[in-house]
C-alpha cells in the first residue's frame, strides 16, 4: 500500500499505530519531519482496515483526500504554511454540506444529495489547509439514533462494540477515538459532539452560541444548534475552534465579537481559577450512578491540588433545563424536517419519525412558555455562577446501554445533563476522566460564561495535562 | 396550567385527529406508542406552570438584544 511505511511514522505497518494529535502532527510537518501524504495514508489505511467494523465512515474521499495532503506538502516545501491544520486529516459530520460529496443527514430521504457548495466551517477548514478525509455516519437529521433502520446503521463505540456510540455526531466520536482522522466537526443541538465525546474518550467542544457559523448544515434547532470541535484532546479542539470561529454574513446568528482571551493557545493552568462543582446535576434520585458521582468528586478534587480554589455551584433543577431544550427542539425539528415527514414518511427511520412527529404536537403556548423558562434560566445560573469563573460537572449520568436495548422516546426519562449549555449558549467542554469498572470511558464537562471559551480549552487542557486518560486507546478488532 | 388553558395529556381519538390534522401519516400502532409519549411529555411540560414563567421576558430578551445578535 502506498505510504505503508510513511516518512515520519516509523517503521511498524501505519494500519497498526495510533495517529499523533494535531499539535503534534503540526510541529512535526512544519519542521519537515512528517509528510501530509503519508499521515493521510496512515488515515485511509486505518479506515481499510477497521472501519468495516466500526462503520464511523459514509464516505471515504480517498482521491481527494491524497490531491488535498499532495498539495499541502508542496505548499509547506515552499515555505507557504496555512496554520496548524494544515495538512491534517479530518472528518465531517454528514449533517455538513461538503461540495462535490454526498451529504445525506443520515437520511436515505437524501440520499443522492451532493451539495454544490461547502458549509461555511468546512470552506473554513480547506482554507486552514485541513485535508477532508470524508463524511461521518450520523444519526438521521441528527435526531434519530441509535436506529437499526436506518439509511446508515450506528457507529460502533471501539471501547464494546455493543454499547451506544453516542450521538448523533457518532461517526465522528468513533472515528477519532479509533484513530481513523486526527479531528472532525460535529454539531451539538442538546449535547451531540458532547455525548459522543463522552462515550468515546475523546474531547469535545460546544462553542458559545454564535461563534462558529451555521452556514451550510442542516438545521435541527437554529436556536439550539452549534457546529463545534471533536479530537484527541482539547489542545486540539482549541486548534480547529480558532480556524473555523468568526462572523459570517451568511449566517445572522454568528457573533460580531470576539471571545475572551486566545482560543488557539488558551494555557494550561488552573491555579488561582475559581472553580465551581456543579453537584445536583448528577446526585439526587434518578440522576447519576455512584460511579458518576465519586468521578466528579475525583475530578474537583484533582483539580483543587492543581491549584484551582473549588467550591460547589448550586444550579436550578436538571430537568427544567431539559424540559425547556427539548420542547424549543423538538418544535424547530419539526417544522425543520416537516415537508419530508408528511411526504415521504416511510423513508424515515422509525426512531426519526416518531421523535420528530411528537414535535408536531408542542403547542404555540408551551414553546413560548420554554423560551421564556430559557431566560429565567439564564439569569438563575448567571446568579448562581457570580463568584465562579468556570463549573465542571458530569459528562454524562450513566454508562452507555447496549444499542439493541434502546428506546425510541428514552431521552424523555432522564434528564439530558449537556442540555443546559445548549439552552444557555455557553462554552461547553467533554473530556475524558477516566473509565468505569467495565472500562468504559467516563466524563466531566466544564463550562463558562459566554465567549470564555478559552477559558474552559485552558482547564480541558491542564486536566489532560495532569491525568493520564490521553494516554489510553481502544484496542480494536484487527 | 392556567385556568383558560386546555389539559395537554389528550385522549387517543383527540390525539388521532390532532396527528391527522397536522398531516401525519401513521399507522395504528405507531399511534398509540406516540400517544403514550405524547403523555409522558405532557406531564414533563408542566414544568413550565410553574408561578412567573408566563409572566418573564421572552428569549431574547429586547429589540436591541435581537439586532445584537443578528449584527
């Protein structure tokens, strides 16, 4: 295979070893000692090879993806280095318009779509130098999954094939965690670059609302939605935020002004930060397991020895958050997706169509009542964070179930504790701190007023600094 | 719930004419388990009775808030 043995990655088969992360893979290609070519060789070889089980790929651009990394190469050899990503392989979320290759929302609806034009983060990303590798599977109009019947089946999680991936951008979790591309883009709407994170190992970012354009992604709830970051690490989330953050007349959403502090290097250090537990999230009846709680509490405690002043942050009840984000969601969902819903409801999963049908049935009064529990919301957390810079919480409330165990309408019977950045539009981080006695990955979030997203990459990347959790990789089927 | 407002939980014949007059198209027993959702939602919905939530100020907040945004 062509670049099996790739200048810069050693002598073992590249289909056998674990991708650098991107900072690494960056300094490595500016200095000349690592080739684009053969990094996205090593990509396509691991997708040869493990992807037919892990389905994390719709589709592999391979053609295009080795012009992308030959070009790259000769810029770099000319001195004419775009930035950190470029020459990276990375992945996008097939909720992402990418010109010229097929974007389906998970849908066989569209199934023969192939959009014209980039979404504005991936026009972004080209422009940065990133190599687009292909789409990612994601669950059908990103509000579908884990569905059996659909146009594309689940990813597989490479931590226990059997349990949820989580989603929807759950090609993207699974193709980073298995070493498949260096990033992705996914996009969040109630915690779908989170969740995957969280049950992948990796790490991922909901910018504040507004900083990054919506730009060419198909729409689940414009007021909930974010496109956001999905790598190894933070330091790498922070890499791929700086290139595709920033005003775009296209989309009236995005921000006219910039965050606080610099996104590309945030630091990674905590000490003197005023840290925030958020502990009710998880601990109460039908919130999180023992092991969720007793993780979060190694989490602040750690954090305090790393010289963060810990206290704990009391916010208003999980489930009004929830309750809020999922009637705005599931109303906008609806009339997003209606004109297919009513024409051609047989091509939509079963999972899809009844979580978007029961949008049909919010009343006027009750989406406007959600809006306005949204503001009271935000003025009760903003209060209750006063004497905090940033919270951490759980990244999630319980193991992931076995796929085949899943409910159509289970999202109705736990609170969703990635819901309350969504409807805030505040910074939200997963990263991985540690895994459960059955070695499956756990979680913490950590969130911040809007625009301090530097300020959450910085304790992202001090906590993966300090703890051993990047060290660790799934062992995958050979 | 306000005292002018109609219950939210719906019998299954109101909720089969609701779905029909939103121009769904599903069959008997994908109704009945989307009327059995469609309860567990509405008991979740309550949350927002709750005293001074119709009275707050809407998202966004202002005019100016709004063409902030959209700047």
């Amino acid at each position: 295979m062509a670049g099996e043995r790739g200048r810069g990655l050693g002598a073992r088969p590249v289909s056998e070893r674990f991708p650098p992360t991107i900072a690494q893979a960056s300094r490595e290609i500016r200095a000349g000692r690592l080739s684009p070519v053969a990094l996205v060789e090593l990509c396509l070889a691991r997708i040869a090879r493990h992807d037919g089980h892990l389905r994390a790929f719709l589709l592999v651009a391979a053609d295009e993806a080795r012009a992308a990394a030959r070009q790259a190469e000769a810029e770099i050899a000319r001195g004419e280095w775009r930035g950190p990503l470029h020459g990276i392989p990375m992945a996008i979320k097939d909720a992402i318009d990418t010109a010229g290759l097929r974007t389906t929302f998970g849908s066989r609806v569209f199934a023969d779509r192939v959009p014209a034009q980039d979404a504005e983060v991936v026009a972004r990303l080209r422009r940065a130098g990133a190599v687009i590798l292909g789409k990612l599977e994601c669950h059908e109009f990103c509000l579908g999954g884990p569905a059996l019947d659909a146009f594309a089946p689940p990813a597989r999680n490479p931590w226990n094939p059997e349990v949820y991936a989580g989603g929807s951008s759950s090609g993207a979790g699974v193709a980073v965690a298995a070493g498949l591309c260096l990033g992705a883009i996914g996009t969040d709407t109630g915690g779908s670059v989170r969740i995957p994170a969280a049950l992948n190992a990796i790490a991922a970012h909901k910018p504040t609302y507004g900083l990054a354009s919506n730009h060419g992604i198909h729409p689940l709830s414009q007021s909930l939605d974010h496109p956001g970051p999905m790598a190894w690490t933070t330091e790498d989330c922070a890499l791929i935020l700086a290139a595709i953050m920033g005003p775009d007349p296209k989309d009236p959403a995005t921000l006219g002004v910039a965050p606080r502090g610099d996104v590309a290097s945030p630091g990674a250090e905590v000490k003197g930060l005023r840290i925030g537990v958020v502990r009710n999230f998880s601990d109460g009846p039908d919130l999180g397991t023992p092991e969720v709680n007793a993780n979060l509490e190694e989490v602040a405690t750690t954090l305090g020895r790393m010289g963060a002043r810990i206290s704990e942050v009391v916010l208003p009840d999980l489930w009004d958050y929830t309750v809020a984000n999922t009637t705005i969601m599931s109303s906008e969902a609806f009339l997003n997706n209606a004109p297919w819903l009513r024409a051609s409801p047989e091509k939509v999963s079963a999972f899809t169509r009844g979580r978007m049908f029961l949008g049909s049935f919010v009343r006027a009064e009750d989406y406007l009542r959600a809006q306005r529990l949204r503001r009271r919301l935000a003025a009760a957390t903003r209060e209750a964070m006063r004497d905090v810079d940033a919270i951490v919480c759980a990244g999630m409330l319980a193991p992931p179930a076995p796929v085949a165990s899943m409910q159509k309408f289970y999202y109705l019977r736990r609170p969703l504790i990635t819901a309350p950045f969504n409807l805030l539009g505040m910074p939200a981080l997963s990263t991985c701190t540690g895994f459960d006695a059955q070695g499956l990955p756990m979680a913490a979030q950590v969130a911040a007023p809007p625009l301090d997203d530097a300020l959450v990459l910085r304790i992202g990347q001090a906590w993966e600094s300090a703890t051993p959790w990047r060290d660790r990789r799934p062992v995958l089927p050979a | 719930m306000d005292e002018t407002s109609p219950p939210r939980a719906l019998d299954l014949a109101a909720f089969r004419a609701l779905a029909t007059a939103n121009g769904l198209r599903i069959g008997e027993a994908e109704l009945a388990e989307l009327h059995a959702a469609h309860g567990v939602l509405a008991a979740l919905l309550a949350r927002l009775d709750a005293p001074g939530i119709r009275e707050h100020e809407p998202w966004p907040a202002s005019a100016a808030e709004a063409w902030e945004r959209g700047r």
